[in-house]
C-alpha cells in the first residue's frame, strides 16, 4: 500500500513520514503539487494525503489536476485554517474532489483511520 | 366707443381750415392778378397787332399805288407819244401808215400790260392802230368814252369801262389821251388797252399775306382788277364803305370791313390816285394779321397757367406742411391729455403692486382689484373670475359695484357658456361692445337683469399656466370703453400675473427648501437670518431653542459669539467662516462637528456658501445631520481594523497549527512507544497537553478570524435559549438571573449550530463577570423587517444578550473585539472570547454590535442570517407577484448536496415551477443535450467531478444561447474558482443560504432580462 503525502512543511512531511511508516505503509512526499503529479504518474501510489495551502500550486488546484487524471485515486485534503472568504477551503476540497479533509492539528491515528476508510473501500 | 380726443382734435381741424381758407384766398389773387397781366397784355399787344397791321395795309396800298400811278404815267407818255407818230407837219401832211402802225407795235412793247395802241382822228374814227385789227381796239371803246375823250378839254389821260374784248374776250381797260395841237385844237385821240390780265399778274408778284386782296378800281367805284377774284372786273363796288365814305373823306387810310360771306374781318388800306382817277385798296385778314399774336397768346397763356398750376402746388405743399406741424402740436397735446390719465391710472397699478408685495391676504387684495378697475375704467361693474377645477364653471372671486354681495361665489358657465368663460379658454383679452349682438359667448342672465351691454374680459396669464383667472369690468352703457381702457385692464391682470406666479414661486422655494435633508438658513450681508427651512424651525421646536420666527432676524454672527463665549467647541470656526464668506467673498466653507442635543450627541456637517442677494453678498447655512454617515464610518473603520487583526491573527494560528500538528502528531506516536506511569511518559503528556491548549486558542483565534470551518443549518433559537439555560442554571451564581424573553414567533437562523451556542455561552459569561454584585442576564431574539441596514434581499434575526452590569466606557467598547483585548484581571480571561463573537457573526453573513452606559450595563445583539423557513418570511406580497410570473416554467437544479437540492425544490414547487434535477455539472450537460426544453437552469459552482458551475454554464451558452442561468455558492467570492474557470462571463450569483424571496427575485430580475 503506497501513501503520498503533499506537504511543503518538512516537519509536516518528516511526521507523517514516520507515522505511516510505523503503521506499515509505503510513503513518499512531495513539496508541491507539480513534484506530487510527477510522482503519482512514477508510482501510482493507492492514497494522496495533500496540504491545501502550498507555495507553487494551490492544493485546490492540484487536487482538481490529480481527479481529472485518476478519478479513482482516493484522496484526503488537511489544512490548518485555510480560508475562501466565508467557507473553509476544505469544504472547497471537498467539492472539487477530496474524498475526505482533516483540520490541523489532528493525531496521527485519525489520519491513519481516514486512509484505512478510504483504502478499504476503494 | 367714445373718442376721448375728440374736442382738441376739431379745434386743431379748424385752425386748419382756416388757413387753407386764407391760402386760397392769396392763391385766387395771385392767379387773378397774373391772369388780368396776361389778358391786359395780351389785348394790348392784339392792338398793337391791328395797329401794325393796318399800317401795313396802308403801306402796301401806298406801295401798290405808287407803282400803278408809274405804270399809268408811262402808259399817258406812250400815249402821247403815239399821238405824235402820225403828224409829219401841218395837218394833211400825215405820213404812211404802214410805217406809222411799225412804230406804234414797237411802242406797246415797251410796256407788256399795254395789248394795243390806236391813234383816232377827233371824230372817231382809226387813222393808225399797232393791230392789223384795228376796230377790235375801237370795240373796246364805249361811245360815251369816246365822246368824252373827243369833246373834253382836258389834256390827261382818261380811263374807260373795263369791258370784254370782243375778240379775244380777255377784259381790257381802254385808255384814251386826246392830242392837241398847241392852239389846243384836238388833232388825234391815242387810245390804248390795257391787259388787267397783266395788271393782275403784277399784283399777284407782290408778297402779300395769305388772304389779302389787292384791288384796283376807278374812284367811282368800277373795279378795275381785283386780286385774287377776277370775277369782279367791270362790276360797281360804289355802294361799299371804302367808296361810299372813306375816300370821300381822306384821300388815303385804313379801315376794319365787317365780315363778309367768307365770315372774315379785313383790315383795308387804300390810296386815292388822284390823276388817274383810280383807287387802289389792299385788304388784309384779320386773322392771319393776329396770327403771331395768337401764338405769342398761347405761349402767354401757358406761361400764366404754369404760373397758376405753380401756386396752386405750393399752396398745397404749404397747406400740408401747416396742417403736418398742427397735427404733430395736436398729437403733442393729446399725448399730454392722455398722458395725465395715464398717470392716474398708473398710480392705481402702483398703488395695487406695492398693496401687492405687502399683503398676504388674497382675497382683499382680489377685492382691492376688482374696485380699481372699476374705478379707473368708470364700468359700472367689475369681478375677477376663477376657472374651477371641473373645468364646467368659472366662479366669481371678487367682485365692486354690484348691488348684491352674493355674487361672490356665484358660478357662471366656462367656455361661450359667459363672456368670462370665453375669455379663460381663449386665452385672450375678449371687449365685447354691446351684449345684445355679441355672437362669440352668451350675454349671461345675470348680466341682462343688470342691465350691462359692454364689457372687457382679460385673462390673468401665468408664467407656463394655462389661465385660469380673469378680470371683467362692465357697463350699462354700449361701447363705453376705449382702448386704453383695455390696456389699464391688461396690465392689472398682468400685476395679479406676477402676484399669482410669485406665489407658485414662493411655495415652490419653500418646497425646495423644505426638500433639504438639513437644517437651512440664509443670511442677509450682516449675517441677519432672514430664511429657514422646516427642517430649521423643528430642529429649533425639539430642542427648545424657541424663538417667535425661529431666528428670523436674529443675527447669526451673533448667536456664535454667544456661543463662543459660553465655551461651545467650533463655533469660532463658524462665525469666521460666515464672516470670510459675507466680506472677503470666500467661495465656501465646510466643516463637521459634535453637537449635544436632546436625543444625544449628533454629528453635523455645517456648509456655507455664498448667496447674491440682489447685488449683497450673503450666505446660504445648511447643517445636515450626518450621525449616521459618522457612525457608519466609524463601523467601517473598525471592521477594516479587525479585518486586519483578523489577517495577522489567521495566519499566526494557521502557522500555529502547523507546528502543533508536528508536536501532537510525534507526542501520540510517542507515547505509544512508552510506557504508562514512567516518568517519560509523564513529561510526554505535558507536551501533549500544552499542545492542547494551544490548539484550542489557534481554534479561537481562527474562529475571531473568520476561518472556521463552519457548517450551517436551521437553528431554532428559542430551542436553542432553552439549551443554553438548562447548561447554565446550575452554573451561574445566584444572584443572577437568566431571563428569556419569548419571541411572539419561532425565530429560525441560518448559522452554525455548535459555534452559534459557543457563541452565546460565551457572552453569558462575559455578562456574568460584568455584574459582580447580581443582576439580570437577558436573552431575545427578533425578527428583523427586511428594511433594516442590511444590503441582502434576506432578512435577519437579531439574538440580543442584555446585563444590568457595570457597563463600559466607550474606549472599552470601541475595542471589545479586539483580540487579546480584556479587562479582566491576568489569567480571567484570553481575551478572545468577544473577539470570536465577531468573527462567527461576520463569518455567518451577518453583524454584531454593542451598546453600553457605564453603571447601567451592556447589551450585545448579533443579526444573523434569518432561515427561509421563518413563518413571517413565507408572506410577503412580493413573493406572490413574483410567484405568478414564474409559475408553469421548467428549470434545471444542478445541486450536488441532498439537503440543500430538497430545499431549493420545494421552494420552486412553491413558486409552481417544474423541476428536473442534476447531481453534477456532467449529469446537468447530459440533460442540456437532450431535447427537453428549459426555462431556467439553477446551479451551484462547486460541484464534484470535473465540470463545476462556471464550466456548466460555459458549456450551456454553447448549447443553448440565451438560456437563463443563475449560479448558486457558499462562498461569498469564488473569484478564484471563477479564474480557475477561464469563465468571463457575467452570471448572476446566489449567495448561500438564500432565502426564498432571493431565489424568487433573482430568478425574476434573470427572467426580465431575457425578455
């Protein structure tokens, strides 16, 4: 089972890194979203956990890129407070495609519950 | 009508009279006396004329006489020369004859009016003769003659009968001249005859007038020759007067012979020749004498008529430039005449105008007009006419001189129906002369049993009206008005023009002025008031600021000094703007300042401006009450300052989260890497707890942010108060209460249900901590009317939470919001508590507010979005119109979320329109290709799967050009979905949640549109 994760946050990425790898997961990260479509095209990995808010491209974007290329890929949005105006930019994730969205801070077992969900229905 | 020139007018036309009767008179004599000049000259000169003409009648018969007197002499000398051809010697001694009669042919050639000579021997008979012929020489000879000649003793010549010749049967006049011897003895007669065919001829040479006659006759009257009448020779002219008389009496002269059968008068000169016997007379026609004269007459004649035409012409030209300069000095003192009737009748317009300007009272002023005209045109009646609003009547207004005041009031009928009438829907001033014959209008009843015949109306025309007023004076009298009558009526109707317009215009001012939305005054050039709006007196009446005229006349200048004095902030600043406007001619001045009045400090904006008052400058004052426009600044300020907090605040919890996320994250896994109750452990769960702590005040902040992930619903408030009640009853201390106040209806919001009731909590105990000695805590919750300051078409609810605490100041209260900003004591409070308040309203699409007086407490109140379920909502007229337009059309609801789909379809179900539904913008694209028509497509923007609103309705334009759409979202600005989009096109947007009536208006505005 292979897990990206899309972070610009080493720390963020080194973490969950470390809590996947625990759990038993094959991960790799990538620092944005172009790096992370490269990557999904190499290694087809079977989950995208994505930051939303990220330098180069936005995490809405990348996401919109990643379900018009693999409608099956599942994917799980997290932001730490990212906001369109009124509405959460989760709930904007969320209509463009994420299967699933996470508030930062959260533990790392509710994301590993999340990416179970997802892995086992898919 | 009467002419009131009249008397000047026949004196200047007599002094006219006059003087053409002398200039006649002078003409007559000039004409007279160059006329007798003419006549006198003219006979004098026709006698001069005769004169001349009977001298030369003389003169020519003294010439003609002289000349026959030479021609007889040389007949006598040839005669006697004859005579003497035949003797040779003594008698017997006679020579041949033959040679003798050579002799006597050569003689008679010697004169041509000589035909034949003849020497006779004393008895008779021919002895020698020019002729072969001889005895036609005798044949000429009477024997008296022939006797005479032989028995005379005279020696001269002797002149016979003129008589025909027998043989040639010319007339000849046969001459005789006996021949003696010296003792005296007759020896031989020579005889001769003589042609009067020649002597005529030689008359005729002469150059004589046309129409003269030459005659020559003996002295007793035989004619001899007659020139040009032939017919006369041989015939007696003694009975005639030149033979009768004048040759008797002189031997020569000239006479006037009456008019003979010809009809002329002759003038005729004649000469007696004595020694022959003869006389020879010329006669001259008087007519041709007086030829030249009859020219010279006419010539005279013209002259004298040139003359008289001349002085008939400058008599006229004089008579007209006598009668031009007596018009002119007529018209000069008729001028002066009318001149002083104008004057009193322009005393009486004076008079009226000033009475005019300085009444307010129209009804006196209408009667006062009505008696001037009466007055000044001598009618006997006057009235001033309405046209009443029914258009059917005119009613009489004003009315002098009638017997009965009841004619006020009284309604005559408009158009022909009455003179008045007539007059008001010309539009013209109307004079009828006699009533009794006036075709135009109706001679009213009233009229006749008054006995009035003439009468002028004139309308009252105002500026841009249609007449309606008119004046009417009458008289009893048949044409008693004259023009100027008319023209003194017209300018009264024009004075009660300008009265009527001035007061239109005064009312317009007023309304203006009224229409103000500030406090209005003008001020004369020494700062007095002297105009105030409505706005000014109520102002002046609500605050007790009572004057008589609301400051009318009062000085401004010297209200502010007052003021000034008493320490009143910026009134300085008022009285030297007023006083840079009104002396140095500053354009204009605005300031704003605070003001305490009755309900509370107002903030005003103060303009002042330059006004000409005729030639002063003065100064237009407005103070417009702008508390509102200040306080809405001051909301807008503090919203872009927390806007900004907001910010800062949002990206620190946001960076915040990050590195919590990274220590909860390593403390979990952690912690499962060590054991319970060691002493790791332990300080693990420390970390593990302050990254807690600081994750709920990253929750805070973000929620003061705005950037909470928020999930709206219906909220029920009055559930929602007894919630919050039952959590707290046991919680708050007991000298507080907790009150509900009941709404009269369910209030239904559209918020976040969880942060809603945070929300709440929150201000419970914000409320709580402000009273420390007790009081009352008190929820409510109302229905806003959809007129409130709120731009959206939904209403709102408003939750008030009230205390009867300590209140605050307004420093406090300006900053409430702010985050990290709290009065209570270190460890009390975050200080983020109101702060997330405000931003859980704002996020929710609605507001929140504070009121608060120290010392009587504090009311907070939020408006948030009002559900579209509220009952009150479901009612309004709008919706029913709106409703009627859309019912029977078909849309298409492209809506991935079921709660928000089963909503927006039963509203349309509602509004009676047909719905088909859509889960996503692939799902909608494959409806639009269909054949099924649409009226209306309804979608949201974010939407699962690769088409999104913007791509649906870039796609439905292509499909279907005009097809109406409306997008729906919950984000107030998808702008960056939009550029994602590529869309450029404008598409209304629905903000979520809407309520009902926004749906409905907004499909109506898209609707119209299209249309």
């Amino acid at each position: 089972m292979k897990v990206l994760i899309v972070d610009d946050d080493p720390l963020i990425g080194e973490m969950l890194v470390t809590a996947f790898d625990l759990a038993g997961y094959s991960v790799m990260v990538a620092k944005n979203g172009d790096v992370a479509l490269d990557r999904i095209k190499q290694s087809k990995p079977d989950i995208v956990v994505t930051d939303i808010i990220m330098p180069t491209r936005e995490g809405i974007e990348t996401i919109r890129e990643i379900r018009r290329l693999f409608a099956d890929l599942p994917i799980i949005a997290i932001s730490g407070g990212g906001m369109l105006d009124a509405v959460s930019l989760l709930d904007v994730a969320e209509k463009f495609g994420a299967n699933a969205t996470l508030t930062k801070p959260f533990l790392p077992q509710q994301l590993l519950e999340k990416v179970r969900e997802l892995t086992r229905a898919g | 009508m009467n002419e009131p020139g009249q008397g000047s007018d026949g004196a200047f036309a007599s002094v006219v009279r006059r003087f053409r009767l002398k200039l006649s008179a002078i003409a007559a004599l000039i004409i007279l006396a160059v006329a007798t000049h003419v006549i006198l000259e003219l006979l004098r000169e026709r006698d001069h004329q005769l004169d001349e003409g009977h001298r030369q009648a003389r003169a020519l018969s003294q010439s003609l006489a002289e000349q026959t007197g030479r021609l007889f002499s040389g007949i006598e000398v040839m005669l006697d020369l004859a005579g003497h051809l035949p003797a040779h010697g003594p008698v017997g001694t006679e020579r041949q004859s033959d040679q003798v009669q050579t002799e006597l042919r050569d003689l008679t050639r010697l004169l041509p009016e000589v035909r034949e000579i003849a020497v006779l021997s004393p008895d008779g008979a021919v002895l020698h003769a020019s002729t072969a012929y001889p005895n036609a020489v005798l044949n000429a000879f009477d024997g008296a003659h022939l006797r005479a000649a032989i028995n005379g003793s005279a020696t001269g010549l002797k002149l016979g009968e003129p008589a025909e010749n027998r043989l040639s049967g010319d007339f000849v006049l046969p001459v005789s001249k006996p021949i003696r011897d010296q003792d005296g003895t007759l020896r031989y007669i020579a005889v001769a005859l003589i042609d009067t065919d020649s002597l005529r001829d030689t008359f005729a040479a002469m150059p004589l007038r046309e129409g003269s006659a030459v005659l020559l006759a003996r002295s007793d009257g035989v004619v001899i020759v007659r020139q040009p009448d032939n017919s006369t020779s041989g015939t007696s002219f003694a009975g005639r007067p030149l033979f009768s008389s004048y040759l008797a009496s002189a031997p020569r002269g000239s006479f006037v012979s009456p008019a003979q059968s010809d009809g002329e008068v002759r003038v005729v000169g004649y000469q007696l020749l004595a020694d022959f016997d003869l006389a020879l007379a010329v006669a001259l026609h008087r007519s041709e004498l007086l030829a030249s004269w009859r020219e010279a007459a006419f010539l005279d004649s013209v002259f004298a008529l040139i003359v008289v035409v001349a002085v008939l012409f400058g008599g006229r030209i004089l008579l007209q430039g006598f009668a031009r300069e007596v018009r002119l000095r007529e018209a000069a003192v008729t001028a002066g005449a009318q001149a002083d009737r104008q004057a009193v009748r322009q005393q009486v317009v004076a008079g009226l105008g000033q009475y005019a300007f300085e009444t307010g009272d129209h009804e006196e002023f209408f009667e006062r007009v009505a008696e001037a005209i009466s007055r000044a045109t001598g009618g006997d009646f006057a009235t001033l006419v309405r046209a009443e609003s029914s258009g059917e009547h005119v009613r009489v207004l004003a009315a002098a001189g009638w017997p009965d005041p009841g004619i006020v009031g009284f309604l005559l009928p408009a158009g022909p129906g009455s003179h008045t009438g007539f007059t008001i829907e010309t539009g013209q001033t109307v004079v009828a002369g006699d009533y009794e014959t006036e075709a135009r209008f109706t001679w009213h009843k009233v009229l006749r049993d008054h006995g009035v015949h003439s009468g002028i109306a004139v309308p009252v025309l105002q500026t841009g009206r249609q007449p309606n007023v008119c004046l009417h004076v009458l008289s009893t009298r048949k044409n008693a008005f004259s023009d100027d009558d008319i023209h003194f009526m017209e300018s009264i109707a024009h004075l009660l023009a300008v009265r009527l317009d001035r007061r239109v215009q005064h009312s317009l001012r007023d309304a203006a002025l009224d229409s103000v939305p500030g406090l209005l005054c003008v001020v004369d050039g020494d700062g007095r008031i002297i105009l105030v709006n409505e706005q000014w007196r109520a102002h002046a009446r609500d605050n007790g600021l009572d004057h008589p005229e609301f400051g009318l006349g009062t000085s401004y200048l010297d209200v502010c000094k007052a003021a000034m004095r008493s320490g009143v902030p910026d009134a300085e600043r008022i009285h030297d703007g007023m006083i840079s406007v009104l002396r140095t001619g500053a354009r204009s001045f605005e300031f704003e300042y605070r003001c305490e009045t009755r309900d509370g400090p107002h903030w005003f904006q103060c303009f002042v401006s330059p006004v000409d008052l005729d030639g002063e400058t003065g100064a237009l004052v407005t103070h417009i009450d702008i508390t509102v426009r200040k306080s809405m600044e001051s909301q807008l300020r503090e919203a872009h300052r927390m806007e900004a907090l907001g910010q800062l605040t949002g990206g620190i919890a946001h960076d915040f989260n990050n590195l919590l996320t990274v220590i909860v994250g390593n403390s979990e896994m952690l912690a499962d890497r060590i054991p319970d109750g060691t002493i790791d452990r332990r300080m693990l769960d420390g970390v593990r707890q302050a990254a807690d702590r600081g994750a709920e005040l990253t929750d805070r902040l973000l929620s003061y942010a705005r950037r909470q992930r928020l999930d709206p619903g219906v909220v029920d408030l009055t559930e929602l108060f007894g919630e919050i009640t039952g959590l707290l009853a046991r919680t708050l201390r007991e000298d507080i209460t907790l009150e509900v106040d009941a709404a009269n209806e369910r209030c239904l919001a559209y918020a976040d249900p969880t942060r809603l009731h945070t929300a709440l909590m929150n201000l419970v105990f914000n409320a709580r901590d402000a009273m420390p000695n007790g009081g009352t805590i008190k929820l409510s919750c109302e229905l806003l009317p959809l007129t409130a300051n709120h731009e959206a078409a939904a209403p709102f609810v408003r939750i008030t939470v009230a205390d009867t605490g300590e209140g605050m100041s307004e420093e406090v209260a300006r900053r409430a919001f702010e985050p990290f900003f709290t009065t209570k004591s270190v460890g009390k409070g975050t200080g983020l508590g109101l702060s997330m308040v405000h931003g859980f309203a704002i996020q929710s699409g609605g507001q929140v507010r504070i009121e608060s007086t120290p010392g009587k407490g504090t009311r907070v109140s939020i408006d948030i979005p009002a559900s579209a379920d509220n009952p009150s909502e479901l009612k309004g007229d709008t919706l029913e119109y709106i409703g009627d337009r859309l019912r029977g059309m078909t849309a298409l609801v492209v809506e991935d979320d079921d709660r928000v789909l089963d909503y927006i379809r039963l509203l349309l179900d509602d509004f009676g329109l047909a719905v088909c539904e859509a889960r996503d913008g692939t799902e909608a694209l494959r409806i639009l290709s269909s054949h099924v028509d649409f009226d209306i497509v309804l979608s949201d923007v974010i939407m699962p799967g690769e088409v999104s609103g913007y791509d649906l309705a870039t796609a439905a334009h292509k499909l279907r050009p005009g097809l109406p759409m409306i997008l729906m979202s919950g984000y107030a600005d998808p702008g960056m979905i939009e550029k994602l989009s590529g869309f450029d096109r404008e598409i209304p947007l629905l903000r979520k949640p809407f309520t009902r009536r926004a749906l409905a208006a907004t499909m109506a505005s898209v609707l119209r549109d299209r249309a």
